[in-house]
C-alpha cells in the first residue's frame, strides 16, 4: 500500500480555510445584493396603484376616497361649473395651490 505524504496534507491544510473562508465571503456578498434588490421589487409591488385598490363612494357635492391597502380614507369637495350652451369650455385648468393648505 502505498502511504500518503504528509507534507502534502499539511501545506493543502493551510491553504483550503483561506480559500473556503473567501468563496464564503464571495457567496454571502452575493446573496445580500440579491436580498437588497429582492425587497426593492417587492416594495414597489406593494406601493404602486394597483387596479381595485381604490374605493369612491359619492355624497353630494363630496367624494370619499378609500385607499385598501392602507385603511387611509380622504374626501374631496367638487367644484361645480356651469357651462351655458354656446360657450366655449376654459382651456386653462386651475391650480391646485388652494388644495395643499
């Protein structure tokens, strides 16, 4: 039977931690990159408009608004504009400026 150098064990010995302990560190830097951009996507999934997470119901001159993804409810008041027959409808939309406050 032929015996094993053990020279050759002792210098592979040193030389696979170091080696392992690197691919390690390159699997772990990996894999928090992907983690990272995993939950970027799912956060926009989450907060874009989606179709039926809006709900409107319409009292009177007011408008509820209900947003189902997270229980935020707003109401607007509408603006009534009569338009007589013959006139032409205003090309200047007004600004919102009265809104914010």
């Amino acid at each position: 039977m032929p015996t094993k150098d053990s020279r050759l064990e002792s210098q592979t010995a040193n030389v696979e931690p170091n080696l392992h302990l690197k691919q390690i560190e390159r699997f772990l830097r990996l894999l928090t990159w992907q983690m990272f951009f995993l939950l970027a996507i799912l956060f926009y999934l989450v907060m874009r408009p989606q179709a039926g997470r809006y709900q409107f119901t319409v009292m009177g001159d007011d408008v509820g608004v209900f947003d189902t993804s997270n229980s935020r409810a707003w109401m607007i008041k509408l603006e009534k504009k009569v338009q007589k027959p013959g006139e032409a409808p205003e090309a200047t939309v007004p600004s919102s400026a009265g809104e914010n406050k």
